[in-house]
C-alpha cells in the first residue's frame, strides 16, 4: 500500500504537472483530436486516433493527480528530527564494499523520474528510518541481507 504523504517540494511538483497537463498539454491534444476528426472518416484516421489514445491517458494521469494531491497529507521537517532519519531526509549511506549513495526519503509519488529519491515504503527506507549516524541498517533484498551504513542525515530547511 502506498503511503499517502508528500514533501512539500513533492506537492508543489505533483501540482505544477497537473497545471502543465490540463492547461498546456490536454488543451494541444484536443485540438488537434477536433482538427483530425474535421478530417472525416475516422476509422483509418491515425492522427484521430493517436491523439484520443493521448487525451485518454492525459486524463487518466489528471485524475490519478487530482486524486493524490486531494488525499495526501504535506509532512514537513520538524526539528525534533533531528539526527535521525524520517521521512524527507537525505541520508548518505554506504556498504561493507565501500558503495556510497545518497537517497532522500518521500512519498511514493515523488519516486518518478528521480534516481535519488526512495519510497518511504520501500525496504530500504523502512530499514533506515529512526536510525542515527553510524548506525546500520540491515536490508532485506531477493539476494539476501545487505548492511548499510548512516555517514550523515540532513533535511531541506
């Protein structure tokens, strides 16, 4: 199940692409759906029916977004954070071979696009989170347990 959190960066992000989609993106495809079907015959129209195939997943995406903006909750950093690992932290980690990787942790809608960004319901994230520097972390992966360990935990102020 998804948690239905988000960064206040990750809101602002999620909300900007709604705009981007319904103001820019829909209002192109529907034109050019209206422009396509001025044509005539539809049924071996290509330009129709790739650009309905389009506003159809426009739409599904504008739905999906409106959903998860009007449910999710904004959780924003508190002090008493502090020092350990919760949810919108960066935490620099590295392995027994000396791997270093820095993630941050936020809400599943937040994970696309990013290769820096975990899930906060991911096992990696549930393996660090309320741990401190030097502390380790114990991940259970398909290949078995891998231990990673906290060199640092900051928060975006």
């Amino acid at each position: 199940m998804k948690t239905a959190i988000l960064t206040r960066d990750g809101f602002k992000n999620l909300k900007a692409e709604l705009e981007q989609l319904w103001r820019v993106e829909r209002r192109e495809t529907t034109q050019k759906v209206s422009w396509a079907a001025s044509l005539g015959d539809r049924s071996e129209n290509a330009d129709y029916k790739e650009n309905k195939r389009k506003l159809r997943q426009l739409d599904s995406r504008i739905r999906y977004i409106t959903k998860r903006l009007e449910s999710s909750q904004i959780v924003d950093y508190h002090k008493a954070q502090d020092g350990k690992v919760f949810f919108g932290a960066w935490v620099e980690i590295e392995n027994e071979a000396g791997d270093i990787k820095s993630i941050r942790l936020v809400g599943y809608d937040e994970i696309f696009g990013r290769k820096d960004y975990i899930s906060v319901d991911s096992p990696m994230a549930k393996a660090l989170l309320k741990k401190e520097v030097d502390d380790v972390a114990i991940v259970k992966t398909p290949h078995g347990e891998v231990e990673w360990t906290i060199n640092n935990i900051k928060y975006n102020v």
